[in-house]
C-alpha cells in the first residue's frame, strides 16, 4: 500500500476527531513498516492522535503532554516524508496546540487537522 493511502485513511478519522480510531487506522501499517522512516512517520502520527485521545477523551494532559513531544520528534525525523505528504503545516499547528495545552488556564487553539487526501 502507498504511504499516501496509509495515512489518508487515519487522516479522515483523526480530522473527524476520532483520535483513538485513527491511532488504531495507523497501527495496523506501522507494524508492517518496522523499522523504517515510513514507520516512524506512521509511529509518530499515532502518538500524535493518541495525545489528543488522551488529553480530550481521558483528561490525561501529562500523559498527552509526554506523547505530543514523541509524535512530533517521529514526524521531525522524517523531514523528506513530511514535506511529500504536505504535513509541515500539520506539525507546526501540533506543535502550537500541545505549547497552549501546556498553559494555564490551557488557551488551545483549534485541533489540528491533516486533511490528506488519498
């Protein structure tokens, strides 16, 4: 399967704020990627949708706080990928909503969205 189709299909979850969904979407292509930048890409859009499953769905923001910080470093690993996938922007947004999390009282700015099209 094309990288572009793995991800759209998590994307239209995860853009439908079914985090834990599209973590599930990802999981099932990241595991047949095993160690290569496809799977760290993979591996890091996982935790970015289970940082938001956690921090929205659960109330768990040090654990969302944790995974945010390890999905982004996957994504920033993956520079190449990320800018075939247009997911530069994507990253940048994750970056600026995890930062507003972190704030108190948390003044978040709007999800983010992949909006990926396969």
């Amino acid at each position: 399967m094309l990288l572009r189709d793995a991800v759209a299909g998590g994307a239209r979850l995860f853009d439908d704020r079914r985090f834990f969904e599209a973590h599930e979407a990802w999981e099932q292509y990241w595991r047949a990627e095993s160690g290569t930048e496809r799977s760290s890409l993979l591996q890091g859009l996982i935790q970015i949708a289970a940082a938001l499953h956690k921090l929205l769905d659960l109330g768990a923001a040090d654990s969302a706080s944790r995974l945010f910080s390890r999905g982004l470093f996957k994504l920033d690993a993956c520079p190449t990928l990320t800018a075939e996938l247009g997911l530069r922007a994507f990253c940048e947004a994750v970056r600026a909503y995890a930062q507003a999390s972190t704030e108190e009282p948390p003044a978040r700015p709007p999800v983010p969205i992949l909006g990926v099209q396969g």
